[in-house]
C-alpha cells in the first residue's frame, strides 16, 4: 500500500504488511535518507502493532510529527 504523509519531509511511504500483520517492506519517498532507511531495515521482520506502539507520537523538532510517527499511522491503516 502507498501512504502519503502528512507534516514530514518525506512525502510518502510505500509498506507491505502480510495477513500476520508481519512488515514484509517498508519504503520512503524523500525525509533524511539514512534515517528512513535505517527505520526500513528495523522494522522489517516485525508485528506492526510492536512498530506502532514504539513509534507513535514521536516528533521532529518543532514539528507535531516525524517519518516514524508517519509510518505508525501507515500501519494502523494497512492493518485496519
């Protein structure tokens, strides 16, 4: 699935999460590539609702969201 961010310098976010809820892919479009690529490599592998509960809510800066609290709210979707 392919969600579009909101607040971030990424402009969205591509993810495959299998019936398990397992993350099989993660992909960002923009944002600080070393940083969105080291989230990609983590996050692979895991139940997104661990990556949910870890990631929700973190900020960048001044902002009210980040690339991670980005990627909770795209898997809250995907699962939904």
């Amino acid at each position: 699935m392919t969600y579009y961010t909101q607040g971030t310098c990424s402009s969205q976010i591509d993810l495959e999460v299998d019936e398990n809820h397992i993350i099989q892919s993660v992909r960002f479009h923009g944002g600080c590539h070393g940083n969105t690529q080291g989230i990609s490599k983590l996050v692979v592998g895991m139940k997104a609702e661990d990556v949910i509960e870890r990631v929700e809510g973190t900020r960048c800066g001044f902002k009210s969201t980040s690339c991670p609290d980005q990627l909770a709210k795209a898997l809250r979707k995907a699962i939904a």
